[in-house]
C-alpha cells in the first residue's frame, strides 16, 4: 500500500472500527472499510477542501477539520491517497509550527475554539507535555 511506505507510517485498528494511518503519536486519517476515509486537518484546511469539491465535511463532526471521503470505486483511490498525503506532509505548518507540534493535528486547530475540549473525546489524545507515545497495536506492515 502506498501510504505505508512513507517514512515512519504505520497502521492498526481504528477505535471506532476500520484501519487507522500514523506516524508517531499523530494520526494521518482512518478508513472504515474500504470506503470511507476520514482525514484531519486544521479548520481552515478542511474550508478550504469542503469549498474546492475535495472532500466533504467530516460525517460526524461536520464543525471540525476533519473531513470524510467517499471511495466510490478505484478510480477514487488516487485522491483519497492524496488526501492522506496532504496530512502526512502538512504544507500550512511553519518550521516553528513542526517545533511546537501537538499530540494529534486534530487537536487544537481541527475544533472550533466554541469546542475545544471534543478533540480528546475523538482522538483520544492528551495535550499535556508529559504525553508519551502510545504503544500498542501499530505497526508499519504492509496489507
């Protein structure tokens, strides 16, 4: 699979069912199934892809930044691995931004400030300092 051979991606099992992409502790998107891929990005981001025809508003939590992808057949598949690549090279950081980088890029920027705390509830991730790499079912394998 391509996305899992760029540097440092692994794969496992979503919380919410389905396969799930990181690197480190920061999750690049999920699929469930082979048909919907879900993607996070900061809310700005997720305007931008919604207004561009990209992707659609996150299935769920359409206030977010993630969004959802509809993998209708193979000729969708370039796009929805696009999309990950998008998150995974994440062009609208700064060097100072990837200096100070957060547990999950669904953190901060990917809730609206009305709705800061939903993020932990989603991701399961922690912001504190202290946070460790979660160990457990990732690993970089090929499926």
């Amino acid at each position: 699979m391509t996305v899992l051979s760029w540097p440092g991606v692994e794969v496992g099992p979503h919380r919410f069912g389905g396969r799930e992409f990181r690197v480190g502790r920061r999750e690049l998107g999920h699929i469930h199934g082979d048909r919907l891929l879900d993607v996070p990005f900061p809310v700005r981001i997720r305007q931008q892809l919604v207004r561009d025809g990209q992707a659609s508003e996150h299935h769920t939590l359409p206030e977010s930044g993630w969004v959802s992808f509809a993998i209708r057949g193979v000729a969708d598949v370039p796009h929805a691995i696009e999309l990950l690549r998008l998150s995974y090279d994440r062009p609208w950081l700064t060097e100072s931004d990837a200096d100070d980088d957060v547990v999950d890029v669904a953190s901060i920027e990917s809730f609206p400030a009305s709705d800061p705390p939903a993020f932990v509830v989603v991701t399961g991730a922690r912001v504190a300092s202290d946070a460790q790499p979660s160990s457990g079912p990732f690993q970089k394998t090929r499926k």
